[in-house]
C-alpha cells in the first residue's frame, strides 16, 4: 500500500518537475526574462531540453531502484516510507540545482547578447481586464467553514460520547495508529485545525484576487489569457481542495464519534480518493495553465518590451518589489503562485496560519 | 483601454497615467460615467506604487475630470466648469507651448496644421 501511494506520488511530482520548463510562462526562461525575438534560440532550447532530459533520467532511475529494493528485500512499511520521503526530497534537490545551474547559464546568455538594452521598457494593463476575470467570489468558501462550524458544535454537543482515547493520526489502512488523551481542548483540535486551513484558503483566494494581473506589452493577449486563466483555475482548485479536504477530515472526525459509521472500506477508499483528486486537480491546473499562453500567435513588437523584473527576482525564485501592492504574483519557475515578500499581507495570510495550525497540533 | 507606462522616461509615471486617461476620454475609449479601477488593483496590475496612482487621480479629479466618490471610487464626469474657466486655463498652457514653437522656428500654418493633425488623430475612432 505505501508503496503504491509513495510510486503515484513520486511518478506525478517528477513528472511535473520534469515538464516546468515548458509550463512556464514563455517569456520566461528559468527564471530570467527574455525577450520574444529570443525566445526560439537554439542554446536556450538546449538547456530547456538538457534540464527535462537529465530530471527524468534520473527520477527514473531512483525510481527504478526504490521499486527493485522494494520487491527484492521486502523492507518494512517504515523504511519504504522513509526511502519515499528522501527520493522525494533528493529528485526536488537535484532538479533545484539544476535550475540554478541553468539560470546561470541564462544570465550569462542574457548578457552576451545584450539583450534588452536598444528597445524601450514599458508596463501595459488593460481597464477592462478586471471585468473579465473569472475568480470565485470569496463568499463560496463560506460554505466547508459552514460544515466545519457545524461538525464543531456536534462535538461539544457530543463531548461525553467521544473516546477516552482521541485519534490524531491514521494510517494509509484509515485505522487511527496515534491517539491522545480526551480533554475539552484536544476534542476540537481535528475541526480547529481545518478550520484554520479553510480561512487559509479564504485568505489567499482573497489576496489573489486583490493582486494584479500582468500583462506584458510584449505580447498581450498571450499574457492575458494566461493570467486570466491561471487565476480562475487556482481559484476552483483550492475550493475544491478545501471541499474535499473538509469531507475526509469530517469523515474521520465523525467515526470517531460514532465507531462503526462507516464501513471500514469507506475508510481507506476516502485518503487514496483525496490524493488522486488532487494530483489529477493538480495535473489539470498545470497543463490548462502551462498551455494557456502557447496558442495564440502574436507577432512580436520589435521596438518595445516588458520592462525588466528580473531585479525584482532573486535567484529568480523570490519577489521582492516594495512597490508593487500584489500579495501574490505568478511564479517563474514552476505554474501557480508566489509571495511578494516585500508585502506583509503575504506573511499574514500564509505564514499566520501555519504556524497557528503547528501550535495546535503540539499543544 | 490600455494603459502604458515607461518607468524608465523623464516624465514621471504619475503625469503619464493621467495624461493617458485624459486621451482615452478625449477618444472615447471610456465615457462619462464609466468608473476607473480601484487605486489598489490599478497600481497592483501595473506594479507601481499605490501612491503614484493616487496622485494621478487627484490629478484628474482637481482638473474636474473625475469625481472620487467615497466606497464606489474614481468616475469619470461630464464637464463641469464653465467654459470660461476652462478656456482661461488652456489658454495659459497652450501659450507657453505656442511661444515656444515659435521660438524653434515653426511657422504660423505650420502649428495650426500640427493642432489640426492632433485634433484628428484625436477624434479618429478605433
């Protein structure tokens, strides 16, 4: 079982790593800006292609040898566990490197060509973006916060049917193998916790929607479709992330309170259930979004282009732009979202949140 | 409408914005009664401090262009001042610019044929 679970995940994370170059936005090339008339180079093509080959070369074989020692030995469920999470870490390590190998390499191809210094900069956005933007409005993620409130209420109603012993962890089985002592406070951790995280998603699905949408002047309705979509796609996924996630922990909370509600095959049907709707949600959001900008021809504008961010850009990775009010902008290296760090709000609504969850899990 | 914006040229992007909203109304591309965005979302789809906005549109609203309203935000307005007011203040900044075509060596016909020129790029519909 936690091999089967540990394979789809590895499989579907190395696959999307593998893909990054050609999901991002094309005017972007690991994590560096360039300019439409460069963008079909052929030494930039090579390192795009260089990156995906050597990923999924390497993903395959560790792949290969985790799945062999697997069978072979027949390792304990901890070990296969633990050789999961490093082979997850190790693929996210070396693709890591590689990028800013590679992003080097960009930097020095970006300067050789003197790219961007004889064309103007310029900074273009539509008024009448913001009426096309599809975004769910923040009210829907009331709805799992309604469930939740109420799953909340039942557990104190119920405070004397609940065990001795609360659950806190499950096993891939959907049995709890963890449990903690009953008192008023740990009774409700499990409802506090996802409720902390569906204001999470509330918070950043407001904060999303405040930040701006960019486009470039360079090709403009590329980068609107682009950013049109990415937005409305984020926003129906985490909705119903925090659907789902409210559904399984419910369901959890709930034979807790009443042993037996569920049949035990319901149980472990539900986790498994979860995680592949969220790698298949995932799976979508990047390929509609990744190809999103890569229909629409446009005829590059050879005397003008996107002003510079890439000072903003730290090692590419990390936007720090005091002046730009956006909490969240389009990531660079990779499909979704990243803080500006520069904006405190970022930190409130991400940061805020996690740390409270971690506080609730340790008390 | 689109907006464009240099951050690199001389003039500062503040004047740029409202100049380019003030075309945009002479053109027709947004009409009396239609509203601009928000100073926030404005500034954070351009990336540009909210207060460089901000500026922008107190630009406008002093020149009687747009009225802020509180809660429903920045609309544009049908003319206000009397056309005295408003002939008294072109005619201030057109003098100076008028002196100084002078100056540089443009002739008579040649300025009124430049206004014309800009009045029907102005008015040509898209």
């Amino acid at each position: 079982m936690s091999l089967t679970i540990f394979l789809i995940i590895i499989v579907f994370m190395a696959g999307i790593q593998t893909a990054i170059p050609y999901l991002v936005k094309r005017t972007v090339i690991f994590g560096v800006t360039i300019p439409e008339q460069y963008l079909k180079d052929r030494t930039l093509s090579s390192y795009k292609r260089t990156y995906t080959i050597l990923v999924s070369f390497i993903s395959i074989i560790v792949l290969g040898l985790f799945v062999f020692w697997t069978l072979r030995k027949n390792p304990s469920e901890e070990l296969i566990v633990m050789a999961g999470a490093i082979i997850q870490f190790g693929i996210i390590f070396f693709s890591m490197s590689l990028y800013f190998y590679f992003h080097g390499k960009t930097i020095v191809f970006k300067k050789k060509h003197n790219i961007s210094d004889n064309v103007k900069h310029v900074q273009i956005t539509d008024l009448s973006v913001r009426s096309q933007d599809e975004m769910l409005p923040w009210y829907v993620y009331l709805l799992p916060v309604l469930i939740t409130v109420g799953l909340l209420g039942y557990t104190i109603l119920k405070y004397d049917v609940l065990p001795e012993k609360i659950p806190t962890h499950w096993g891939p089985n959907g049995k709890p193998d963890a449990f903690t002592v009953k008192n008023p406070f740990s009774a409700v951790t499990l409802p506090l916790t996802l409720l902390v995280m569906q204001l999470m998603f509330m918070g950043i699905n407001i904060g999303t929607k405040k930040s701006g949408i960019k486009l470039s002047a360079a090709s403009t309705n590329a980068s609107r479709i682009r950013q049109l979509t990415l937005r409305k796609y984020s926003s129906w996924f985490l909705f119903i992330v925090s659907v789902f996630l409210t559904m399984m922990l419910s369901f959890f909370h709930l034979t807790t309170i009443h042993p037996g509600l569920f049949i035990d095959k319901a149980m472990v049907a539900i986790p498994f259930t979860f995680l592949i709707i969220v790698l298949l949600g995932t799976l979508i959001f990047a390929v509609k979004v990744g190809r999103a900008d890569k229909q629409t021809a446009e005829d590059p504008k050879s005397d003008i282009t996107d002003i510079d961010e890439d000072s903003y850009w730290k090692g590419g990775l990390f936007y720090f732009n005091k002046n730009d009010p956006s909490i969240f902008v389009e990531k660079r290296f990779g499909v979704g979202w990243s803080i500006n760090f520069a904006n405190p709000m970022g930190y409130l609504i991400v940061v805020v949140p996690l740390l409270v969850i971690l506080l609730l899990s340790f008390l | 409408m689109i907006i464009k914006i240099e951050p690199q040229s001389d003039i500062p992007i503040y004047t740029q914005l409202t100049n380019q909203i003030i075309e945009g109304i002479a053109k027709g591309e947004i009409q009396a009664g239609e509203s601009l965005p928000s100073v926030r979302s404005f500034a954070a789809d351009l990336g540009v401090n909210m207060h460089t906005v901000n500026k922008s549109y107190h630009q406008l609203e002093a020149k009687g262009i747009i009225k802020i309203i509180p809660k429903s935000g920045a609309v544009i307005s049908s003319p206000t001042q009397s056309i005295d007011t408003v002939s008294q203040r072109m005619s201030g900044a057109l003098r100076s610019i008028i002196a100084e075509a002078l100056v540089s060596g443009l002739e008579r016909e040649q300025i009124q044929e430049l206004v014309s020129s800009i009045m029907n790029d102005l008015n040509k519909k898209e």
